[in-house]
C-alpha cells in the first residue's frame, strides 16, 4: 500500500504540470490525498466504485479508477472537462497505478529477502520466489551489515537507502533496529579489497550524515540465491567477534576472522576451565601494564627478540628478564612457539569471557 504522504507528493506534482486539481479518494468516497476540497465528491465517488464503469464524467468531475491487481484501490478525482481533463486523468490514473505496482513488488522482495535471510523459506520457493521478483538466481553476491553506535537515536535504515539505495546492485533491508542489512551483487572481478572500499565509502558518508562509532562486517563471497543466508550469518559473526578482537577496525571480514571465530564458539564454562588449567588461580590479564605491553609487542614481531627490544627502547637483556620472570609466573616461555601459541590464546579467550559477561550485565 503506497503511503498517503506519497499520495499527496505525487498528485501535487501532477497538478503543477497539469493545472488541474485532483483528489484520490478510497471506494468508500473518503479523501486520501487531494489538491483542493473535493469532499462533495464522495457520493459519486460511492456510486462510480459500484458501477462497471472504468471512467466516468459526471457534474464537472472525470472519475477514474485504480486497481491493484483485481482489486478496485482508488478513486481519482479530476476536477474539470473535456479532452485536457480526460487525458490529465487518465495520466494520473498511470501513474498512481505504476506506483502501486512498483510499492507492491518492492514491498515483496523485502519481504522475500527477509526471509531468505532467515531461513524461512524451503528451496523450492527460493527459486520460484527469485524469478517472480526478477531476481538472479545465480549472482555474485556478499552480505554486509552496518552498526553505529546511536542507531537507536537516528534512523540507519532510511539513512542508509537515502545515500545507497538507488543501484540496481545493493537491496538494503533490515531484520531488527540494530543493523541495517545490505546484500551487494559483485562483478566478477570486484574481491574483497573492492568491498572494503565501499564499506568505508559507507562509513564516510553515514558519519557526515549524523552516524556515531559505524562498523560494517561482511561474510564471504556467495553465488547462488539459496546461499546469502549463510554469507548474512558470517556477517553477523563477524561484527560480534570484530567488536571482541579487531576494535579498533571499522570494517571486518568473515575471511580475516582467524582463530576468534573459533574461540568465539566455545561455551564459557568451557573457558574457564582452560584458563584454570593453564593457569591456575590466575589470568593471563592480571600482570602489570609492563608486562603486557612486552608480551603484545613479542607478538606483534613475531617472537623476534633483537626487534621487540629495539622497538620498545630496551637492552635485549632487559626484555630476556622479562621473558624469564613471566615464564617462572605462568610456566610458558614465549621464547617456545607452542608455549607462545597458548599464551596467545588464552589472552584471547580472557578477552572473549569479559565481553560475554559485560553483555550479560
């Protein structure tokens, strides 16, 4: 159903070309949207949406109808006779049955999009769905997902289709008020630097436009219909796990998610019993600021000794110390890639076990 506020837009539009005042009534003779008082019209109104007529001209007014499919929708209004008038209405009449069609069909693939997204829908009616809303099945495709930090006090949603909306190569949707959705058909060349690329283009323009804190995941690469629901719930990991390991990146791919998404997937109690068997009483967390700058830097050059003393402006000898206090603390020396790789980890999970409980809180 095309809102009255579009009515209203689209009839005064008409009146400024054609110079004529028209009205949209209901069957019921009710205005709807109209240029001028036509309520002494709503009788025939009444009486024109009874008969077999398709137009009519009665008392200085050209009646028309409006159908949506079979179903008789609208009446239009058009004050005045004669040839100008007919073909002014007759017009308007087009128009309005265009935008009818055109809310309709739009109204049902957000519909179907939601629903693929969801896994609401049986493989059969993917397919058959897709070609009645002239949808490739088969399409290079990527699902991204779009969060800002105050998307509950501006609209992202609106925000989004105002800047975005208007490709034949992005359908923008949403399933809930957090996160606006967007399914963006690729070229075969275009890979993820080139989806990248449009997502800080996104994030520019939404900051400009009000947006505060934006981040954009995106899953992998799809080529089918039937397949968008997995690449919308990589995406939807993706910004989880992006928030929890890559804050400081706007902009993440399910590709790039390494080994947090697979730390992502353990159940807490889980968890915990890891931290407690390789550290006892303690987490890897509690030590001093020195201590974990050292230890993020070791790992950052790659358990390269000579450059992470250089880089921290420190003898080799001091940064060894280090080293060798933390490995009579925790019994891992990261000097030792497998000791190395459980030290890494366990941070990782310390990480993931504190946002899940700031969430529960």
């Amino acid at each position: 159903m095309i809102s009255n506020q579009i009515l209203q837009s689209t009839i005064e539009g008409l009146k400024n070309i054609g110079r004529i005042d028209l009205a949209v009534m209901d069957v019921e003779g009710k205005e709807i949207a109209s240029t001028c008082d036509m309520k002494d019209c709503a009788e025939r109104c009444i009486e024109f949406s009874q008969s077999p007529a398709d137009s009519q001209e009665v008392q200085g007014c050209q009646y028309f109808k409006i159908y949506d499919e079979y179903q008789l929708e609208y009446i239009l209004v058009v004050r005045g006779t004669g040839d100008d008038a007919y073909m002014i209405g007759k017009m308007s009449a087009f128009q309005i049955q265009s935008l009818l069609v055109a809310y309709k069909e739009r109204f049902d693939k957000d519909n179907f999009v939601k629903n693929l997204l969801l896994d609401n829908l049986l493989l059969v009616d993917i397919y058959s769905r897709s070609k009645k809303l002239r949808m490739p099945v088969e399409q290079k495709r990527t699902v991204m997902l779009i969060q800002a930090a105050n998307c509950r006090e501006i609209n992202m949603l609106e925000l989004t289709k105002a800047s975005f909306g208007n490709s034949a190569k992005e359908f923008i949707t949403a399933v809930d008020e957090k996160d606006v959705i967007i399914i963006k058909d690729l070229a075969e060349h275009e890979m993820n630097p080139d989806v990248d690329r449009y997502a800080k283009s996104i994030i520019e323009q939404l900051t400009k436009d009000g947006a505060k804190g934006v981040h954009i995941s995106y899953g992998t690469t799809v080529r089918e219909i039937k397949d968008v629901s997995r690449s919308y719930k990589e995406a939807k990991m993706a910004l989880d796990v992006g928030k929890i390991f890559f804050e400081n990146k706007q902009v993440i791919a399910y590709s790039e998610l390494g080994i947090g998404r697979l730390i992502y997937q353990l159940p807490i109690p889980l968890c915990k019993m890891f931290i407690k068997e390789i550290f006892g009483g303690k987490s890897p967390d509690d030590f001093d600021e020195e201590t974990l700058i050292t230890i993020n830097k070791f790992f950052e050059n790659s358990l390269n000794v000579s450059e992470t003393s250089r880089q921290l402006f420190i003898h080799r000898n001091t940064l060894v110390y280090r080293l060798d206090k933390l490995q009579k603390a925790t019994g891992l020396d990261l000097r030792v890639f497998e000791d190395a790789i459980t030290f890494r980890i366990a941070l990782m999970v310390v990480k993931y076990m504190k946002y899940m409980e700031n969430l529960d809180n």
